[in-house]
C-alpha cells in the first residue's frame, strides 16, 4: 500500500516562528502538492512539485515555500508563521505524469495552530 | 471579535437508505472527476473517479453520475453503513491544467442507526 507519512500530526507554534512540515511517500511517486484545508473551504493547492528541485504555484503560495530535495520528501516551509496560517495542512503524491492527474494519495494531516 | 466560518452541507440517512451526494463544479473543460472521502482525523481517500467521455461510472456499492451539460456530479452510496459517515469532496481537474485538482468544499455524511 501506498503510505504518505507527515511527520508532525500536530504543531503549536507562536506569530513569527519558522515552520517546517515535512512529507515522505514511499511508492517512487513524481508528484507532490500540500494542500491546506479550512472548514467550508474544501482543499486549496498551495504548492506541488513534479520532480526533484521543482516546484510550481498553486492557488495560495503567498507567506508559504517549498522544497523538495530527494523525490520521496516534499516540505512545507512557514517563514514567519501567522495567525491566519492556522490550518489543517494535507500532503499528496501521484504516480501520474503532470497531464493525467490519477488518483491522489493523502497523508492523514498536520494541524498547525498559531498563537 | 467573533470569527463566522462557514459551514459544510450535510445530509443525514438512515442506515441501510441510499445516499445521494451532490456537487457543481466550476469549469465546462474539465475532464475528469474524482470523488474523495475524508473520515475524521484522517486525510481524504480515493473512492471513485470518471472521465468526460462517461457519464456512469460504478464501483462497489457507489456509483458516480456526471451530468456535463449543467456541470453536474453526484455519488450515489448503496444501502449506506455507518462507516460511510464522513465528509466528501468532489474534485475536477481542468483539460490542460498543470495545477491538478480543484477541490469543492465537501458534504458531511451522517448515518443514522
């Protein structure tokens, strides 16, 4: 089975701080996308990688960075945490190439609150 | 001051009713749709997926129905147990689109004993 593992489930940090949430998957998968989920907002792309040392945008990467340096990990990188960052964070991968998505494999969240 | 967030749709049913969720998604070139479901303190979960060239799609005990021409997707759960109560989105994916998936906003499912 496939297995994306965040490392941290939960995480309370402070205004200002330097947040890292990381992700491993273990099927070899290309693609890589964290996604934030707010109640009645469903799941917004924040950033995704198709490949090692890339990344590209999604629809909310402002006060967010990335970085992914082996294929398996994908991190997500809060410079200067804010309250409005509170948040449950998702990380996924896919086996697919960039055109033909394919199923979604989801790790089981970070819930990150800032004081 | 007060925060007001904003709240899921929900449909409750009796155990062992079908269930039918429903979504409207937003893009007339999207070309294909998966359905997720998401329980509690756990990330969302693949259930089914369909492609524009199909308008049925079935799967064990859910079947997924896509209506292009109002941009319409809905699941359809068989004889619902309680272990289908959950939160489900519906996501498209845009033809062409390097962003993937977008997400709706999810319906809460609650199975009544």
């Amino acid at each position: 089975d496939v297995k994306v593992t965040q490392s941290s489930r939960y995480l309370v940090k402070r205004t200002g701080e330097k947040v890292f949430l990381e992700c491993v998957q273990d099927m070899d998968h290309e693609n890589m996308f964290w996604y934030r989920q707010d109640p009645g907002l469903g799941l917004r792309l924040i950033y995704f990688s198709y490949d090692v040392k890339m990344k590209e945008k999604g629809d909310i990467p402002e006060g967010y960075s990335v970085s992914r340096e082996k294929k398996e990990r994908f991190s997500l990188i809060l410079e200067s945490a804010s309250t409005n960052q509170t948040s449950m964070y998702l990380c996924a991968s896919s086996y697919r190439t960039l055109k033909d998505t394919g199923e979604l494999f989801f790790g089981e969240g970070s819930r990150l609150t800032v004081l | 001051g007060e925060s007001v967030g904003l709240h899921l749709p929900t449909l409750s049913v009796q155990e062992g009713d079908n269930s039918i969720i429903n979504c409207a998604y937003s893009n007339s070139a999207s070309d294909y749709f998966i359905w997720y479901k998401q329980e509690s303190g756990k990330g969302p979960q693949f259930i089914i997926d369909i492609r524009s060239n199909m308008d049925k799609r079935q799967g064990q005990r859910v079947t997924v129905l896509l209506n292009k021409t109002v941009k319409h997707l809905s699941l359809q759960i068989a004889a619902t147990q309680p272990g289908d109560s959950a939160v489900y989105f519906c996501a498209e994916k845009p033809a062409g689109s390097a962003r993937q998936l977008t997400f709706g906003s999810g319906t809460q499912l609650t199975v009544l004993p």
